[in-house]
C-alpha cells in the first residue's frame, strides 16, 4: 500500500536525522561503556577497597550489571510513551536522563570520603544509566528506520549502531589519553573523573542536534489512522493505544522471543570480547592496562567502519544470512581469540579484538533494521525494545560478571569459550525459526485491535 509515508525523505534530511540518531547514540554508548571500563580498572580501588583485587573487581561489574537490570524497565516505559507520543520526545528525555547520571558520577565521593554510601550512589546512578539507555536503542533506530528508503533500510538503521562502537571508542580513547599521560595514583586519585565530566558538553551538542529533526512520518500515519479508528468506534481500537505492550505480547510474542534469542550471542560476545578483556589481559595474559585499551581502541575503529557495510550487505542478501553468519563467526572465534591474547603480543591482542569485532558487527548491523521490521508502527517501539532490553538482562549484564567468575574457578579461558558459543547456539536457533523481513514495508497499513486476530501480512509488506 503506497503512502505519503513510504516516500523517501531527501538526502540532506536523512542524513540530518542519521546524525541525530548517531550522535544521540554515541553519547549514550560512551556513558555505557565508560562505566565498564572504569568499573574494571579503578572503581574495584575507590569505591570496594577492603576486598581482595579479583573480589573488588567482581564487586565492581556487579554494579556494572545492576545497569541492565534497569534497560527492562527503561524498554516497558519509553516503549509504551514511544508508541503513544511519538520516538522524538523520548529519545531528548533519555539523553537528558544518561547525561546527567554520567555527570553525576564523575563527582562521587569515593569509600575513602564517605564509606559505604559511595557504592550505593554509585549503584543508584548506574540505575538512571541502564533505565535512560532501555529506552534510547529502540527510538534512535525506528527513528531512521522509519524514515529511511526502504531499498537501504538495512544500511540506513545500521548507523545508529555505529553508535556502540564510536561510544567504546570515545570513551576508550580519553581513559587511554589519560593514562598515557598520568601517573597511576594521579589516575586513581582524581583523573578518572575527567570523562564522566565531558559527558556533560557532550550531552548539549547531542541535544542541539536532537530537537532539529522532525518525527517519524511512519508513526504521524499511524497516529492519524489510530485517531480515525477511535472516531469510527473500533471496537477494542482505545484499549489498543493505551496499551502497546499488551498489542506487542498478544500478536507479536514470538518476535519478542526471536528478538530476544538473537541478541543472547551478540551481547555476551560483545562484553567478554570489550570489557572482560580488560580484566584478562592485565591478569592473565600479563598485558598492560594501557595496552589493552589500545588494542580495544583500534578494534572499535574499524568496528565503526564495517557496520554500515554488514548492514548494506543485509539489503542485497538478507538480515537473516548475516546474522547467522556473525553469529557463527563468533563461536568458531572463541578458542582462538583467548589464544591470541596468551601470548601476550600486542599485534596478536589487536588481531583477536578486532576480528571478534568485525564477526560481532554482522550481527549487530541488521538487527536494527531486522528488529524494526517485526513489529507494528504503534507497537514497534515496545516490541523492539522489549526484545533487546530484556535479553540483556540475562546477557551483557552478567557477562563480565560470569567471565570474571569462570576464570576466578578454573584460571582457564576455556570454560569462558564455551560459554559464549552457548549462547551463539542459542542465536542460531532463534534466527533460524525468524522470516526474513528485508522486503517488509514498514508503511503498508493493516489494522489491529485487541478484538481482532493478527492479519497475515504479504511477503513484502508486514504490518506498521
């Protein structure tokens, strides 16, 4: 069905709206992934100094876990407020809430000043972060996977994902200049800080960026074609709007479990290879902190690069062909990637990172535009959401936690191996039971109500 929604934007707006999603994202992953970072390099020391090192560091990510419990919630509120008020508002509100959390903790008082408050408040800011962050995923990619020309969606949506690379780069980037450039005490002392600091300029530049773009044509459709079915008495239309989420586990639960499936060996894969490795490779492999933030500093680089391309190459050929693909990549990289990083050579250390990256990036690419396919327009900010964000829970939230743990039992990496390819079986079966969406419009209108089944959609054009 032809629609003023389905006409491409011109060029100049997409690429405004591109790189208000971009750089909304980037903020949001550095934030993210600044914890991470720190939480395995310094806040075991400031905020768990009675425990034993390995006892602090484990400490320290479950606090950098505590952040995923939070996306959930974050997922079930801006998806809900999303489908009913539009992607813009919530995506500025999210931003706002990870901003100031960030800034927040880069003026903490640490155990030494106030005892035991400081690990509490530092748990309650990385709440805020994991609730900002469950709603900001979903509206950055429906944002420009809504407006996009449906012939490049793949390659479109993947941009936002390149947020999570240019995030890890950036805040990889300033803890290595900073400990590049200060002694080890200064660092512990007062320079962490500096980066959770920055979060706050970079906040107002993501922001003024932001408020530009316009919302979602995809979505006013809907909202005009919701209004007209209330006008006509619908029955079940009302109860239907105010809640997406019902909408989302009646018609589209198996979506929300294939969404949630593929997202299990892409997100564990994606922390053991980021943030566990900080923690390997300076115990374990006896590599250097420094050097372990340049080999992750280098691999995001060129993480950044190959997304836009995965995701291009899911337009010619399918979501679901690379998806397996990464997926696949990934278990076959595991045993290798800890082998590289034994020998302690930093070449080696950059080669196993960035490859497990480039293999994680097929995943990661189309699943913006493969997860925005699945779901109904006013229900599409919940579905997708809710598939991502409640997988995290039981995947990047505990994967730092559970490496850690591993190698605390068997001062192996072998039990770590076999964990993340555990999880890649898990991908491939889900994206095995999913259909292909590549060809889906996303503005074909079909209407649906709590009084009504589900129609079946035709091969190239699913429900809004």
């Amino acid at each position: 069905m032809a629609s003023a929604a389905s006409a491409p934007p011109t060029p100049a707006n997409l690429k405004r709206i591109v790189a208000a999603s971009l750089i909304g994202t980037t903020i949001e992953w550095y934030d993210f992934f600044l914890y991470g970072s720190a939480a395995a390099l310094v806040f075991n020391k400031l905020f768990f100094p009675d425990s034993d090192p390995l006892v602090g560091t484990l400490l320290s990510f479950l606090t950098y876990a505590v952040g995923f419990a939070a996306r959930p919630l974050g997922a079930l509120v801006f998806g809900h407020y999303g489908d009913r008020l539009g992607r813009k508002r919530l995506l500025v509100l999210s931003l706002l809430l990870m901003g100031g959390a960030t800034f927040a903790i880069g003026l903490l008082p640490t155990h030494a000043t106030v005892g035991a408050a400081a690990p509490v408040l530092l748990t309650a800011l990385r709440l805020v972060q994991g609730f900002a962050l469950g709603g900001e995923w979903g509206g950055a990619v429906l944002l420009v996977s809504e407006h996009g020309d449906a012939k490049r969606r793949g390659f479109w949506a993947s941009w936002p994902q390149t947020g999570a690379p240019a995030g890890q780069l950036l805040a990889t980037g300033v803890l290595s200049l900073l400990t590049a450039t200060q002694s080890d005490a200064a660092f512990v002392s007062w320079g962490w800080r500096i980066p959770f600091l920055l979060s706050g300029v970079l906040v107002m530049v993501g922001l003024w960026i932001r408020l530009s773009v316009d919302e979602s044509p995809v979505f006013k459709q809907a909202l005009a074609q919701a209004e007209a079915r209330r006008k006509a008495g619908t029955p079940g239309a009302d109860a239907s709007e105010r809640l997406p989420l019902v909408s989302v586990l009646r018609h589209h639960w198996r979506d929300v479990l294939i969404a949630m499936g593929a997202r299990m060996a892409e997100n564990i894969s994606y922390y053991v290879i980021t943030a566990f490795i900080l923690v390997y490779a300076t115990t374990s492999a006896g590599v250097s902190r420094q050097t372990a933030l340049n080999a992750v500093l280098i691999a995001s680089a060129v993480h950044f690069a190959v997304i836009p391309a995965w995701g291009a190459l899911s337009d010619r050929i399918g979501r679901r062909p690379v998806y397996l693909l990464g997926a696949a990549g990934i278990g076959l990289w595991m045993f290798p990637f800890f082998s590289l990083i034994d020998t302690g050579g930093f070449a080696n250390l950059v080669l196993a990172v960035t490859v497990g990256l480039i293999l994680h990036g097929a995943m990661y690419a189309p699943q913006a535009a493969f997860f925005s396919e699945m779901f109904a327009t006013r229900m599409r900010y919940s579905g997708a959401s809710i598939g991502a964000q409640f997988a995290s829970v039981a995947a990047g939230a505990p994967a730092p936690l559970i490496a850690t743990a591993l190698l605390s039992s068997y001062d192996s990496s072998t039990p770590i191996s076999l964990y993340v390819i555990g999880a890649v079986l898990l991908t491939l079966i889900a994206v095995g039971f999913a259909k292909e969406t590549r060809d889906r419009d996303l503005s074909a209108v079909e209407t649906v109500t709590d009084d009504q089944p589900s129609p079946v959609a035709p091969a190239d054009a699913r429900t809004v």
